[in-house]
C-alpha cells in the first residue's frame, strides 16, 4: 500500500479551501483561543462580583468583540486590516490593570480607558514605524515578565474558590482547581492534535462538569437568559478617569509594539516570508480602531492571539477566509445569551486552575522575549530595577501612601513604573545595540 502523500502548504492568503474543510479548519481556531478570550471577561466579573446577568453581557461582549474584530483583520477595511488569518481576542495585558482598576473604579471608568487607549492605539499605528526602536525585546520582555507576574496572586485567589468565597481555601475549590491544572499540562504536553492545541479549554470544560457532578455550579442566570440577543450597548455605562486612561493606554502601546512581532509570525509560520508594510500597519491599525469596541459592548480592548499561530504552522493553511469562518463563529455565539449564561457560570475555582498556566505562560514569554538578543551585565541591570521598582511597589501598596490618593493605582499595579523605568534604562545606560537603520521597511 502506497503511502498518501502530505499535503503541500497553502500559503496563498486569498485562497479559499473547500468547506468540508475550511470549516473544520476554522472551528479549531475558535476552540484554540476560546479559553484565553474568555478569561478577562471572568476576571472583570469577579473584581466586581457582578450579578449572574452581568457576568452574561461580560461573556457576550468578549465573544462579539473578538468576532468583529476578526473580521476587520480578515476582511479589511480601507487601509485597515492586515488580511491575513489572523485571529483578534480580549488582551491579557490589560488584566493586570482592568481587574485593579474595575474593583476601585468600577466598570465604567474601565470602559472610558478603553475608548482613550483605542484613540491613543490608532495614533500609535500610524508612527509606529517611528517609536518601535523604543521598545526591543528587553524591554517589551520586561514589561510582559511583570504583567505575567502580577496577575499570578489572582489565578491563585481564584483557585481557592475567589476572594469572596466563604469557605475561601476549601479542600473542595483546591482539589478542582488542581485537576484543571494538571489535566490542562498532560493534554498540552501528551495530547494528540486538537486535545494538544485546545488542552486548556478542554480542561475547563472536564473541570465544569466535575464541579457540576458535585453540585459546586450555579446555573441561577441561565433560566431568566434569553435565546437570542444583541449585547447591550454601553451596560456599564462610560466615565472618564485620568489615572485609568494613563494606565491602560501605556499597556496598550507596550502591547502594539509586540502585536508588529505577531504579525511578522504568522507570515512567517505560514508563508515562510516577512510581512509587508501594508500588512503590518493595517494589522497594526485593526488592533487599535477595533479597541473601540470594547468601550460599546464592554470588553478589554482585543489583541493579535499568538497561541493560533502555532495552529497556522501546524495545518499549513494560510487562508485569511478559514479565519473569517472562525470570526462568523465567535459573533454568532455572541447572540446567544444562555448559551454566554452557561459559560459565566464557571466556577472561579475551575477558571483558577486554567489561568494558573495561562498567566505562567505569560511570564514565559516575556522571559523568552528577554533572551532574545542574549543578557549582558547591562540587561540584568535594566530587568533588576525595572521588575524589582514594579513588582516591588505593587507588593506593598502602603509605602505609596503619601501619594495623593487619585494617582496611587497608577503606580500600585507596577506595570507603568516598570515600563517608565526599563524604556528610560535602555535609553540612557552606555552600550545600547544600535538603532536600526530602517523599521518596519
């Protein structure tokens, strides 16, 4: 018997695979995000302790926003949108300021944030050609290194059942939480194809159904949810805070800069070539102009996900369209708020034991993004004090005390304090790498 040949790559972006298998293709992006989109959303929902109802329009604007934002990187508009299979998602850098400052401010100011950041995010995209030099991999490295660290205390307090759990600690929530984890590392390492690529939302989905079999799932919010139904626009409602703008819109530029490297992946993974100029500012100027729709349906602002880019290497298939399927997905389950009802009912122990690797995923990246052109004596220098000041402050909020009390969670988080002083390090310490000659040529 003669062996069946490999298929050859596709690596043409405008090609359209035939249905029985562009949507199979499709679908195993939406379940290769699914998890990590819904993340924030949880996140946000539980720094509020939002009503069953609430945390529902929180997962319908997670999924609407990371479907239309798909598609305007697929389809294009104008000058905006890379056109390529490039799937868009709720940021997880934005967690480590939104939760802190959703619990102080509430929603509303983090709404008004997102609206500024999307403004800022759009100017950004424009000269981004002109302030990348700002940001090498030490420093976008560092500054991830510290987010990821900062958001580890809230995947542990999650897994100990959330912080307004009366029995916070329980032997109950630890052992769930401790099951998705160790489920989520064997499949992610052991698992063959979609259990491998998916292994954290299959995990979620083991652990529901576990804290369902033991009666540990509040499914209160399901029954009043409708079939079928629009997110609200505008549910939280919008508020203009200073500290929360300046806060979110430093993450948001650190998280542009590293969106030109996840553009040039994916032509990479897929095509074997660098992306083109039209491809990096239309990708650029997608993520900013569809952050805007997290201020209207109430999701963080969406970013590029690298985890699917791993998904185009190992299918070979290149099709912007497969992604647009993917998008046509994500928006129609959006409309469905019992379904969203279903999915906000996760326990935060379940969600805890995801995240604990999905945050130490982040951690990892900024680490392997630090390793990038190797470390000196002057890149401990500027990792030491930029991680020690950021996570330093962020560890013992009491010694900002004196601060006046409006600018203290601008630097209690640790995230814009980490990135102020690695940019100013880099600049001013002798035996900074030349500047290359020309960026994003």
């Amino acid at each position: 018997m003669t062996a069946t040949a490999p298929k050859p790559p596709q690596t043409d972006t405008e090609a359209f695979p035939p249905l029985r298998e562009a949507v199979p293709l499709g679908l195993q992006h939406v379940l290769a995000m699914f998890a990590s989109n819904l993340t924030p959303a949880f996140l946000l929902a539980t720094a509020v302790e939002a009503t069953p109802e609430q945390r529902t329009l929180l997962v319908q604007g997670a999924l609407l926003c990371a479907g239309l934002a798909t598609l305007l990187q697929t389809i294009g508009f104008s000058v905006v949108g890379g056109r390529l299979p490039i799937m868009m998602g709720s940021g997880f850098v934005f967690i480590s300021v939104a939760v802190p400052l959703a619990a102080e401010r509430g929603l509303a100011a983090v709404w008004g944030a997102v609206l500024v950041t999307a403004l800022v995010q759009v100017l950004i995209a424009l000269n981004i050609h002109r302030i990348a030099w700002l940001f090498p991999p030490l420093v976008t490295g560092t500054i991830i290194l510290v987010i990821g660290l900062g958001l580890l205390p809230s995947a542990f307090t999650l897994a100990a059942g959330g912080a307004t759990a009366p029995d916070f600690g329980a032997a109950g929530h630890l052992g769930l939480a401790a099951f998705v984890l160790v489920l989520a590392v064997v499949l992610n390492r052991w698992g063959p194809g979609l259990l491998g690529t998916a292994a954290v939302l299959v995990s979620l989905v083991a652990g529901y159904l576990l804290a369902l079999a033991f009666g540990m799932v509040d499914l209160a919010g399901v029954g009043p949810a409708g079939w079928v139904a629009v997110p609200t626009p505008f549910a939280f409602g919008l508020s203009f805070d200073v500290i929360a703008i300046l806060t979110m819109a430093v993450v948001g530029v650190v998280n542009m800069v590293d969106s030109v490297g996840t553009v040039n992946a994916v032509t990479q993974a897929g095509a074997q070539r660098p992306a083109t100029r039209r491809e990096l500012r239309g990708g650029i100027l997608a993520e900013g102009g569809s952050a805007a729709l997290g201020a209207v349906f109430s999701a963080l602002p969406t970013t590029m996900f690298s985890q699917n880019i791993g998904l185009i290497a190992l299918t070979r298939q290149m099709s912007r369209h497969v992604v647009t399927i993917a998008a046509g997905v994500l928006v129609a389950m959006a409309l469905l708020p019992k379904a969203a009802a279903v999915i906000g009912a996760t326990p935060p122990a379940v969600l805890g034991g995801g995240v604990v690797l999905l945050f130490g995923m982040v951690c990892a990246i900024g680490i392997q993004m630090l390793v990038t052109d190797g470390i000196d004596q002057r890149a401990l220098v500027i990792v030491a004090l930029s991680v020690g000041l950021g996570r330093g402050l962020a560890g013992v909020p009491d010694l900002l005390a004196l601060l006046p009390g409006q600018w203290r969670p601008l630097l209690e988080s640790g995230v814009v304090v980490a990135a102020v002083v690695a940019v100013l390090l880099n600049l001013v310490l002798p035996g900074r790498p030349r500047r290359p000659d020309t960026v994003l040529a």
